[in-house]
C-alpha cells in the first residue's frame, strides 16, 4: 500500500508527487495518457505563463534552474545581488484582452515584496514542466505508470482503492489531478458546481494564405474575438455560441475558417491546419476539495477560461498548499485539523479567479453593452493603480489566507528575506520544511524552534532588510504563519509552531 495515490501526471499532479515525495511519502501517480509527450504540450500550443507565485515555489524547491533552461531562458532577470529592492515585471498579461504596461505597475506599494531570483513570470511549455517534474520526482522515489485509466474508487476509514481494469491500487490516501474532465471528481462523489459557457474557444497551428489581413495581438471585435501572438501560424478564437460547438465534433478546416473570418471581419484563408483545440469559459468548482480520503487538486476542483492563463498557477498553489499538510497527516505528526484547512484556504482563492474570468467574459462579449464596458475598463487600466491592480491579481501577489491574526503579513506569501551573510528563504526551503527566521540579537526563538528540527528548520542573524519584522515562521509552502516585532514574543511563536506543525518532538 502507498501512502498517496495521484490520477494524473500533468504539472499539478507531479509539482504534488515531488511535495510528497521530498517529505518521505511513498507516491505513486497513475496516468491514463500512454505516455508523457503529446503534441498539445510542446510548442506551439503547449505555452503556458507561469506566475511570480509559480516561479517562485519551483524556485523555493531547487528547480528553477531546470526550469529556465528547459524553457529556453538563457538569462533569469531576477534578482541584483547588491540590491533588495524588487524590479519591474518584464510583462504585464492582460484583462480581457486589454494588454497591461508593465512599466505602470507600482512595485513599491505591492505588498511585503523584495528582490528574488523568482521574482520574474515565465512563459514555458506544459512539455518542459511535465520533464522537470518527472525528473524530479523520480529521484525522490516516486513512481509513474503511463496508460492506466482509472474505472473505480473505494475508500474505507483505512485507505482507498482505484481500480482500473483488472489491477487494484491500494494507497492510505488517493488525490485527483487528472483534469477538468476529472474521473476521479465523478467517482467519488463530489459536487460540481457553478456558470454554463458563454463561447467556444479555439486554439489551432495553422498556415495562413494572406496572414496581412490578421493584427497581432489581442483583437476585441463586434463578432468574437482572436489572438495572434508572435508565434508563426498561432491562432486563437473566441466565438460567443454559447459553448455549442466545444468537443461536439472535429472541428474541420472549412469550419474554422468560417469561426476566423467572421470574428475577425475579413476574408482571411487558412491553407492548412495542423493542430487545433478547443475549449469554453465554463467555470465551476467543487464545494469541497475533501471527501474522505479523497482530495482534488487543480483544474479537477476548478474550471474556467483560459483567459489569463491563470488555471495552471492555481493549480500549481493548490499543490503548495496541499503536499505538506497531506504528508504530515500521513506521518502523524498533524495537529487536528489541518488537512481541512487546504480546503478553507485554497477554495475562496479559486472563487476569486472563477469570478475574474467571468468579469472578463462579460468584457468580451460581442454587444454594445460589453464594448461600453472595454472602454471603461481601459481607462482604469491605463492609470498606475488600475495597471498595479491587476498586475496584483495575475501575479498572485495580492492573495492572503486568512489565518486568524491582524499582522498584515501573516497568511501571504513570505517575502525572499536575506540574511546578512547572503543566505535567503527561498534558499533554506528546499528540503521542503518550515523555516523560522530570527532577526533578533540574542536568538531568543533558537530553544523553542529546535523542538520541532525535523519540521522547520531555524536561521538567525540580521537581515539585509528585515521589512520592520523582527522574526517570522513561514510555513512549508511559503505563507507566513506568525510574524513577531523587534523583540519577538516567545510564547506565541511556540502557540503559531504547534497550531501549524503539531507537538514538539520528544
């Protein structure tokens, strides 16, 4: 018997099998493709944007190397080894395909933000992260089996059991991360709710006989909208039929053709078509991420447009937020409880983004209504506040749990705090344990964070810049679970370390 099976090998299902597997859990991950390269993962149509967030947690585990390589980025614009002060993004994404200007984001009133080498996002493809992870999962143990469809799910008080043909895979705890289209969703049971499409989505290689007639970029039209990014022969469509025509058929070249040129307006041909997917905006999600001993993760919990390219980054923070509270609850070390925290903090956090690709929907559709809106919209973008506030949203800068406490940097994402000698956060996260960071002259919190040394690890000294804080303990997947002043309280950093990491070692 494992301790957790994973249906699913995309991002979000191996970024969890490498977070179980650093903590000592035994991981299988089932996958029903037959194997991990497929042509929708690899260039062109497999781009993906990674997040701040998202660099910034490949970064917190060792990979961010990897990751830049394997994505063709020779040269990381992250951080000035002689400065902690945050650069400017290098991109800005949009809002309804109102494109921002990066160089209008406010850094200095985002919040508790320092130079980092993850500082950056990261345009990739689904091919290069699946190879990071699978390398990096393998060398912490974990096992993937390819062409394994589950058919059935079992669980009792003591385990659970997916059965997939003949064959029965045992596991004391089994999460789906197998997809919008979850199996495992369906199996077991929960409920999936939320708003019908508005389009059908479109996202094709093509060839194009007269590709003048096409603008590059976002084109926000009376008819829909397309996309055509610096990518030869990358298009994107959005037809406003209500989701009608989404996996219903094949889609044909005659069919797409007629899609392109009715929402761009002209008499565009296509001569060719190699590869096309297509998708809606429809956006719903669980009511709960647990049922028993079985967990969602990622798009299997939450469904929406991919406008934003947000459905991957979620996910991503999804596995962050579960892999060490499931792995603890594995090794039963976990206080009461904090297995049901991944719901209560990661649901409102999916709420939000559902809520957001739907805002943009409406933006978007092809009505005098919404193209009253768009003008609206960009001219709140085009000021620094509104630019800075969405940049907020898509960066994931602006999330915060609500952990109980007033501290106002408490339930964030920790800033990449370095230490005097040069040693980072980010640098002391890679085992995958908590750490606790002790500015103050004496160590005061050094005898009470060594009670829990096989969960966090402890680093004392000054900060190059200590943002005001005089300690911090910052939980594994990089949230702030207690901040203290110049003189930290002892008493309730040990209160913050049992609520978060359960009783002291012996």
């Amino acid at each position: 018997m494992h301790d957790v099976v994973i249906v699913g090998a995309g991002p979000v299902g191996l970024f969890l099998a490498c977070e179980l597997g650093l903590a000592g859990c035994s991981v299988l991950v089932l996958e029903r493709e037959p194997g991990p390269h497929s042509p929708f993962k690899a260039e062109p149509l497999g781009m993906r944007g990674l997040s701040a967030a998202s660099v910034e947690a490949f970064y917190r585990r060792g990979m961010l190397h990897q990751v830049l390589t394997a994505s063709g980025v020779h040269h990381n614009p992250g951080a000035d080894p002689d400065t902690d002060e945050p650069s400017a993004p290098r991109h800005g994404g949009h809002f309804a395909g109102i494109v921002l200007d990066p160089a209008k984001v406010d850094v200095a009133v985002l919040p508790y933000r320092l130079s980092s080498p993850a500082m950056q996002d990261v345009l990739t493809y689904l091919e290069s992260i699946e190879a990071v992870l699978s390398e990096q999962a393998s060398k912490l143990g974990v096992e993937i089996r390819y062409g394994v469809t589950v058919s059935a799910i079992v669980q009792n008080d003591e385990g659970v059991v997916a059965g997939a043909g003949a064959d029965e895979y045992a596991a004391r705890w089994l999460v789906g991360c197998d997809g919008g289209r979850s199996t495992v969703r369906g199996l077991a049971g929960f409920e999936f709710v939320g708003t019908e499409p508005q389009f059908t989505g479109y996202s094709m290689h093509a060839t194009v006989a007269d590709p003048e007639k096409l603008h590059p970029g976002f084109n926000l039209t009376p008819t829909g909208m397309y996309l055509q990014p610096p990518n030869d022969g990358q298009i994107g469509m959005m037809d406003f039929d209500g989701g009608a025509f989404d996996r219903s058929q094949p889609p044909t070249l005659d069919h797409l053709q007629a899609v392109l040129r009715r929402v761009s307006g002209t008499d565009v041909t296509l001569s060719e078509v190699h590869l096309v997917s297509t998708f809606t905006d429809r956006a719903m999600q669980t009511t709960t991420y647990r049922r028993g001993r079985v967990l969602l993760a990622g798009d299997a919990a939450h469904i929406h447009s991919p406008l934003g390219g947000q459905g991957l980054n979620t996910g991503i923070g999804d596995a962050m937020n579960l892999g060490w509270k499931l792995a603890a609850t594995v090794h039963g070390y976990a206080p009461d409880g904090l297995l049901d925290t991944y719901t209560r903090e990661r649901h409102p956090i999916a709420d939000k983004v559902l809520d957001w690709s739907r805002a943009q929907v409406a933006a978007m559709r092809p009505d005098p209504h919404a193209q009253a809106i768009q003008g609206v919209i960009r001219d709140l973008i085009g000021t620094r506040d509104g630019t800075t506030y969405v940049f907020e949203r898509l960066s994931g800068s602006s999330i915060r749990y609500d952990l109980g406490s007033e501290h106002p940097v408490v339930g964030r994402n920790a800033p990449d705090l370095r230490l005097e000698n040069g040693t980072r956060l980010g640098d002391l996260m890679r085992d995958g344990r908590g750490v606790a960071l002790d500015f103050s002259t004496d160590r005061c919190l050094r005898g009470s964070a060594m009670v829990w040394e096989s969960r966090m690890r402890y680093a004392s000294g000054p900060a190059r810049n200590d943002l005001g804080l005089g300690a911090v303990l910052v939980r594994p997947d990089g949230v702030v679970a207690w901040a203290g002043d110049r003189t930290p309280d002892r008493e309730a950093f040990e209160q913050a370390a049992g609520h978060w990491f359960g009783r002291p070692e012996i």
